[in-house]
DNA sequence: TTAGGGTTAG
C-alpha cells in the first residue's frame, strides 16, 4: 500500500479538488508519514486554495511547504495572501526558507508593504541570507518599489561583485523615482551591461523628459553592437511619438521590420502611436487595421490619437466599432471619448455618453471626471458639470482648472474666480492653466481690475510665468473695456514677443473703438507677422472707411491686391443627418432660407431677452 | 532587471 501510494504521488498528477481530499483523507488514515509527498501535488495553481486550508490545520508546517505555497501566491499575484501565509509560518516557528525570500520580497514590493518587507529583511539578515545576490537583488527591488532608494543603495553598496542583474534593478529603481543622474552613473559603472540595462536607462531619460539623450543613448548602443529587442524599440518609439519625430520613428519603424517584430502587439500598437502622434494619422489607421489582435490600449491609443489630431467624429465612430466588437473600454478610453465629444459640442452625443459613463460609476476618477465635466460645460450643461466636479473623489489641477474655464466660457465670471479662491484655500497649487480660465473669466466678465489683480498676481504668489496667451487675455481684457491705450501700454511691456493674436485682438478693438492711430501702429506689426491674412487688411480699411477716410481705405485694398492676399470667404456649416449645410454671409440659396432667417431673427430677438445668468442656478455652486 | 494608451488652455 504504501509503495503504491508513493510511486502514485511521484507521478505527475492532476487532481480535480474531490479526488484531492479522498486521496488526502486516504493518506491521513493510513499512511501519515507520507503527507509531505502529497503537499507537493498539493501546493500547485489550481489547488492552492486547499493547500491554504491544510497549512491553517498544521501546527507546525515544515519550510519546504511554506515556501511552495508563499511562492505560488506570489506568482499569481495574490500578494496578500503570500505574505499573510509568511507571517502566519514565522508565528507557527517554521524557520524562514533561503528561496522563499525572493517571493516574499515582490509581494512586499507590489504592495508596498514596507513595514512588512523590512521584517523580511531583518529576519533574512538573522539566517545569513544576505549575502547572496539573487536575496540582495530581491532587497534591491523592493526598497525600490517603495521609493526607499538610499536603502536600496545601501544593499547594492555590500555585494561584492556587481552582476549585472542587481545593477539593472538599481537603475531601475532611480528611473523610477526620476533620479536620472544615480541611474546614468550605475549604468556607466557597470562592467557588462545587458539589454536591460540600456533599455532601463533609454525608458529613464523618455520619462524624466529628456527624450533626446534617450535617443543619442539608444544611437550608442548601437555603435557599441548591443542588439535591441522589443522593449528597446518599443522604448525609442515612444521617444519619437513624444518629440513627433517622423524621420527617426521610420528609421525604427525599419528595425521592427528588419527583427521581424511586426506581430508583436505592443510593438505594432507603438509603431502606431510613434505615426499618431507625428501627425500621421492615416498610416496610424492603417498600421492599426492591420494588427492581428487588438486590445483595450491599443484601441484607446488609436481613440485618443483622434481625438488630439481633432478627429473627433472618427474617434467616436472608432469607439462605437470597440464596442461592437465587444471590447470592453477602461477610463483611459473613455477620457478619450469624452474629449472627441467635448470638441463637438454636441448636446446630444455628449448626454449619451455622459449617462453611460456616470451610470457605470467611472465618473469619480480624476481623468474621466474631469473630462466628463470639461464635456458638459462645452456642451452649455453647467449644471451637470458642477455636479461632477463636486462628485469626485480626487480633484487635481485638471480637474480645478476644467470646472474653472468651464464655468468662465459660460460667461460666469463671479463663480469661476470664487471657485479659483476655493481652490487657493483647498492648498491647490494653480499653474499656468487656471490662470488662462481665471483670465478668460475676467475677460467675459469684464471684470478688467480683477484680471490685473489676477495677472499680477501669477509671478509673485505662485511662480508660474506668464505666457504669451495670458498676455492675449489682458490685451483682450483692456480692449473690451475701450481701454485701448492701456492695452498697447501692456503690450509695450510684455517679456515675451507679442504675437498675432494680440496685435491682430488690438486691431479688430481700433475698429470697435475708432481708434485709427492704434490701428496702424497694429497693421504695421502684422504685415510683418502674417502678410496674407486678409482679415488684417479688410479690418484696416474698414477703420479708415468708418472715419470717412477714403483714400487710405482704398489703398488698403490696392496693397491687398498688390500682395496677392486672397479673402477667404467665412462659411458656416451645420450637419444634420449625414448632410452638410453650408452658409455664407446673407446668403439665400438654401431652399428653406426664409424659414431659416426667420428662426435667426427669433433666437437673437430671445438672446437679447435672456437674463446672462438666469439659468444657471447659484445654489450648485456652493463648494461641496 | 527592461516595453505601449488618457483629462484642462492656446
């Protein structure tokens, strides 16, 4: 009976769980001093839950079995478990096991379980384990998970002879925590580097924001005939989509071709991106059309690629094909969505996916929140807006700055700078785009003391440096005010180089205001800036034409003509199931244009009616 | 030990 059993359970076997216990009730009655055998089969993937259940039972579970178990939890990343059972083992004295080190140490890595972790530590020190590399390694990896790299230095420093395994893993840790400068001296230090370690130190300077030095690094390594892998090249392709280098992401795109990599999904979804984010869009499409399999991300990058380029409706039609094809989308596709739909400016598109979105409770996370807001509020729903804003869970700058600019752009000036004083006092730290939607408020508002209060306020109490756009929304602010000395006063002293917005902003104001002399001094600025834009010119000669200055009118016209400067026409289009109306100034061609006109008149007779604020209810705004 | 996708403004 017993050598029958024995020679059983050295055969590989493959118990289902009743099988298991019969076989476990058999050993337990007859023959107790083989048990050990049958923990082996025991302790595997699909019956690890019942080698659970018999190490709760054992007094005193001998190492061997300790070890399996901590290390098959840890494999399947059930790291609660693994290190329940580990502290649970050293409670019941079973002394710790030189290979369960390793596993217990990532568990403690992937949760961040540092307290943990270090009790692994000091008991690893205790048996003498600490000398062995493969445990330093294991040290290394975990201190850097936790964001604890001179600990992880402090290990590295003792083990005498640097594989390059422990080197790759401290590089990866300062990668991480964004210490270029430690990462690039380990690595220059090291006698013998692998794949690794290139690969680490490119992803290193591609993240801290350096991607060029990652490239001149990725161009050594070949001189140095270190061959690249995937990783590398996945790496260098996002370095390229990052600088929207068109010309180096080919040349890789080649090495994908000449190592054979085409089918690798990662790869290929890269490749992608690297056109994508060139500005490719079209070969993207058709890198992505030809991918074999698809999954979430590489749907979600082509998604989001369409939506940064202002594809919109390409991207809410490629988001319809994903669900079809029974795709399920996460937060970063639907972040993605959310802003295709923000740029429409479609109620109803917008309505659909935002009830979609909310009712399957993806609204709190700060990426999609804070798009779903941004969408409402450019779809004219502010209400909703608020109530995502006040909803979510976690509020970054994002999120602070979307319900700011949300509510400036929907012309309520008061609550956009109250929230902005909301979010001074939550300790937010604004940057440089609060300021625009602070600014932009004032600017609708009108509220010109204010937006000076605000501009000057930017440098000296929250060090962010204006821009060449918040100065745009000072000229517009002093402009809309008929302010237009102060405006050219402003411009005058602006550190940045005024652009043509701002000159071309003071011009359209010397119209409204009459102001022919601060019109010139702008038209000379722009005739530099942007010669052909024919709108300069038909301003300028309307300002002249206004004061009954005809003569210059007309030479403003002959110079246009001498220029060659063509006026482009102004068309408004509409589209409305599947076909688009196109209008041009007091044009009568469409067949229903009576009608039209008289639905015109109608909505601009109601706008002049309508209160500004009435419809937007102050209670909502209430800080939550 | 190393790899791909996201939100705001202009």
């Amino acid at each position: 009976m017993e050598q029958r059993l024995v020679s059983l359970l050295q055969s590989p076997l493959n118990l289902n769980p009743n099988q298991l216990k019969q076989l476990h009730a058999l050993i337990i009655t007859s023959q107790p001093s083989i048990f050990p055998l049958f923990l082996k089969h025991v302790s595997a993937p699909a019956t690890i839950q019942y080698a659970r259940q018999i190490f709760d039972e054992i007094p005193q579970p001998d190492s061997l079995f300790c070890n399996s178990i901590i290390s098959i939890f840890s494999k399947l990343s059930l790291h609660q478990e693994a290190i329940k059972v580990f502290f649970s083992a050293h409670f019941k004295r079973t002394k710790l096991a030189f290979f369960s080190v390793p596993s217990i140490l990532k568990s403690c890595a992937s949760l961040a379980a540092s307290a943990e972790g270090k009790q692994v530590h000091a008991l690893s020190l205790i048996r003498g384990f600490c000398s062995n590399v493969y445990i330093q390694t294991a040290l290394i990896d975990f201190y850097s998970k936790n964001g604890d790299m001179d600990a992880a230095k402090r290990v590295f420093d003792e083990i005498s002879v640097k594989d390059p395994v422990p080197c790759n893993c401290l590089i990866s840790g300062y990668s991480k925590s964004g210490n270029v400068l430690e990462a690039r001296r380990v690595f220059e230090m090291m006698q013998l580097r692998t794949v690794a370690s290139w690969n680490s130190m490119i992803s290193c300077y591609a993240h801290v924001g350096d991607p060029i030095e990652g490239l001149r690094l990725f161009e050594r390594m070949q001189n140095e005939k270190e061959k690249p892998n995937e990783m590398t090249l996945v790496t260098v392709l996002s370095i390229c989509a990052k600088l929207g280098d068109l010309r180096t992401g080919l040349k890789v795109k080649e090495m994908v071709d000449v190592h054979d990599l085409r089918t690798n999904l990662i790869v290929r979804t890269a490749v992608s991106e690297m056109y994508m984010k060139c500005g490719a869009v079209d070969e993207a499409r058709k890198v992505f059309d030809e991918m074999s399999q698809r999954d979430v991300i590489a749907w979600s990058a082509m998604i989001a690629g369409y939506a940064q380029n202002g594809r919109s409706n390409d991207a809410l039609e490629l988001f319809e094909k994903m669900c079809l094809e029974n795709i399920e989308p996460n937060e970063v596709t639907l972040a993605s969505v959310l802003s295709a739909c923000a740029q429409l400016g479609s109620v109803e598109v917008g309505e659909q996916i935002g009830s979609y979105i909310e009712g399957r409770g993806f609204a709190s996370g700060v990426y999609v929140g804070s798009a779903l807001l941004d969408m409402y509020a450019k779809c004219g729903n502010i209400k909703r807006a608020r109530r995502v804003f006040d909803n979510m869970k976690h509020r970054d700058v994002v999120s602070w700055n979307s319900m700011i600019g949300g509510l400036a752009i929907n012309g309520l000036a008061d609550d956009a700078i109250e929230l902005y004083e909301k979010m001074i006092r939550d300790q937010f730290k604004p940057n440089d785009v609060t300021l625009i939607g602070l600014l932009t408020a004032c600017v609708h508002g009108g509220l010109v003391e204010a937006g000076i209060r605000f501009f000057d306020s930017m440098q000296k109490e929250h060090n962010v440096t204006p821009k060449v756009e918040h100065c745009a929304c000072m000229v517009d602010l002093y402009c809309r005010s008929g302010r237009l000395e102060d405006a050219y006063k402003f411009i005058s002293k602006m550190e940045t180089e005024p652009n043509v917005v701002i000159w071309g902003t003071l011009l359209s104001a010397c119209r409204v205001h009459s102001n022919i002399e601060l019109a010139q001094c702008s038209m000379e600025k722009l005739l530099v800036l942007e010669p052909h834009n024919s709108a300069n010119y038909v301003l300028l000669s309307n300002i002249y034409a206004d004061a009954g200055r005809w003569e210059e009118a007309r030479k403003m016209r002959n110079l246009m003509r001498k220029k060659d400067v063509q006026k482009l026409a102004g068309y408004s289009w509409i589209e409305l199931e599947d076909t688009v109306h196109k209008f041009l100034v007091g044009d009568t061609f469409h067949p229903s244009s009576d009608e039209i006109y008289d639905i015109v008149d109608g909505l601009s007779l109601q706008l002049k009616l309508v209160d500004k604020n009435s419809d937007y209810d102050l209670e909502l705004c209430e800080a939550s």
